[in-house]
C-alpha cells in the first residue's frame, strides 16, 4: 500500500458528505482526491461549512472527471439507486463504501418491495457486505463493496444483536420507538414533510412501513433460530442531529435486565465506540453529539419478564460518516478508532 489511501467523496455537499470530509481532513492515512457534488461544480467547500475555509480541499468536480485509476476508495453519500450506478465504473483498483440503502438488501425482489425500484446492479450485490463495524466478523477485503447500515438500524442492532444470539429475549414481539433530529431527513427535508411547524413539534412517520425495516428485519431474523417479529416507529424530532431508540423487549426464562446489562457490556469491552450508562439510567443524545459513539442503558420495567434498553447515536457520524470511516479502517487493518482525534 502507498503512503496514503486516495479517496473520492461523492455527494459531498449532503450532511454526511460534509460530515465525511471533516473526519476525512484529520485522517493520517487519507489524502482527499476528489470531492463531487453535481449542482456545485466549481465551488469551494467552505461555502457549504465555514470551518472548512482553511483547509486544503479540491474543488468540487462531476463523478465524470474522477480518475477511477487512482482512486482507492470512493464514499458514497447519494439518493438511493445512485451508487448502483457508480459501481458499474469500479476498477479492480476501486473499493465502494456506500452510504445509502442500494446494498444494504441482500434480495433484490425485497429493494424492489420496500424501495419501488428494480436493482440496476444485481450482479455486484453478491460482491457487497453490509457491516456495522462492532458486529461484522468476516474480513472486509473479499469484498468490492461495503454498505453502511442505515442511522435507526445502526441504534437498534448493537444491542439487540448480541442478546438475540444469546438467546436472551423472546423475539416475537420486540417493539421499538426512534427518535431522530431533523437531518436525518437530508437536506429536502420540506420536500418528504410537509407540517410547517417541523422545528417545534415531535411527529411519528413512516408507521409500519419505514424503509429501515427491511434491514432491521433482514439482520436480525440471519442471526435469531426463533421467529422475529418487530414494530418500528420512527419519530422527526425538533432537534438538529442524533437518534434515541428506546426498546421494549420480553426476557427469556430466567433472565433479568440486569443479566443483559452485564452481557452486553461483557460483550463490547474491548470495543472502543460502545460506551454504557450505569444499570437502570437513563440517556439522551446529548451524551454522544458530534460523536463516533453508541451509548447503551438498560433498565428494568415495572411490569415482571420485560426490560427496556436504550441506545443513543449521533445520526450524522456513527450513523453515517464516522461509520464508513470505521469501516475504511477495518478494511485496512487500522486502530477503528484512526482519525477520530
């Protein structure tokens, strides 16, 4: 491998795109080759973020005047269906880290259902891993693509994977409220919700039938031997960033919220972005802004055999940009933590 990974970063203008380039910026192993963004060709990044005005960044350019050849990586923060595209330009050279739902779905009939678009890159889906960084236990360079969990399935997995696995839980009725800031919608934020009062009112969407559900459902049914049967509702919030899931599940026979506190922590001791609160304490996503971090809390409920756990992230960064770094990092066999001082 040369001195440094050259990356090009395509949606750059988006709130994870901007997210990704100040991480990047910090990164002692990257060099940032490119940066794309279709509508702004020309301009200079700092008229999207002021801090970036001293920072030596390429002006942005179209995806058309990328040299794929000297690209190692190319990070993809865009609409759905557009890194399908990308990847049919992907030299042997090239690894995709995709930021968007195009690789996430494993069957191609099922991103068809939940996303009403055929896939344009069905061959390549088979070339794909889909990684949370924590969870995934396979080497990340067998693969031409990484694709990045989405922000609400990132909350709800980490601590509901491991104690689905340990079989800690009943898995039939496992229900889940999700609060995120507004930038979760992206930047045509008026565009997908049309109440006016957006910035000083709480609205449930997407009830039953949030895209997220298809990966959330994906995910844990490969690794539960019962039968999973989940309700997610998600919840806009008059906040700018962050996601607080809060998560009501049944415990399995003999088992305690305690027990699944001490289990998960057991579990992601050696993992340096979960942190937990103390045992029956709650959280909020202030305690993990601007951050790479999930944050856990489990506490025990009133009512006898159940527990509520609660996990909070940041949407832009563990839930996107710090994500796909980590996943960069993974794929190099660098510290996951590089580049986040």
């Amino acid at each position: 491998m040369s001195k440094y990974i050259n990356v090009a970063i395509v949606g750059a203008t988006g709130y994870i795109g901007l997210e990704l380039i100040k991480l990047l910026i910090k990164h002692p192993k990257v060099k940032i080759k490119n940066i794309c963004a279709q509508n702004s060709i020309g301009k200079s990044m700092y008229k999207f973020d002021p801090s970036l005005k001293k920072k030596s960044l390429p002006k942005i350019t179209n995806l058309a005047s990328v040299n794929f050849d000297n690209i190692d990586i190319l990070f993809t923060a865009l609409p759905n269906g557009e890194a399908q595209k990308i990847s049919k330009k992907l030299t042997p050279k090239n690894k995709l880290i995709d930021l968007s739902a195009d690789f996430r779905i494993e069957k191609p009939r099922y991103y068809k259902k939940w996303y009403n678009a055929t896939h344009k890159s069905k061959n390549l889906i088979k070339h794909s891993i889909y990684s949370i960084p924590e969870l995934i236990d396979i080497k990340l360079d067998k693969y031409k693509i990484i694709s990045c969990p989405g922000c609400y399935p990132t909350s709800i997995q980490l601590p509901l994977i491991p104690i689905i696995k340990k079989r800690l839980i009943n898995t039939s009725n496992i229900i889940i409220d999700s609060k995120s800031g507004y930038s979760g919608a992206g930047k045509n934020l008026f565009k997908k919700f049309k109440f006016k009062n957006i910035y000083d009112s709480i609205s449930a969407y997407g009830i039953s039938s949030h895209r997220h559900l298809a990966e959330i459902d994906q995910q844990l049914k490969k690794i539960s031997k019962s039968k999973i049967e989940v309700q997610f509702t998600p919840h806009l919030s008059p906040m700018f960033r962050g996601i607080l899931s809060t998560i009501y599940v049944n415990l399995n026979k003999n088992v305690t919220a305690r027990k699944i506190y001490k289990y998960l922590k057991k579990y992601y001791k050696n993992k340096h972005f979960i942190k937990f609160a103390k045992f029956n304490t709650p959280i909020g996503t202030g305690d993990i802004m601007h951050s790479n971090f999930c944050k856990i809390s489990v506490c025990n409920d009133r009512i006898k055999n159940k527990a509520i756990i609660l996990s909070t992230i940041d949407n832009l960064i563990k839930g996107g940009a710090g994500q796909a770094i980590q996943n960069m990092n993974l794929l190099y066999g660098f510290k996951e933590q590089m580049g986040f001082k």
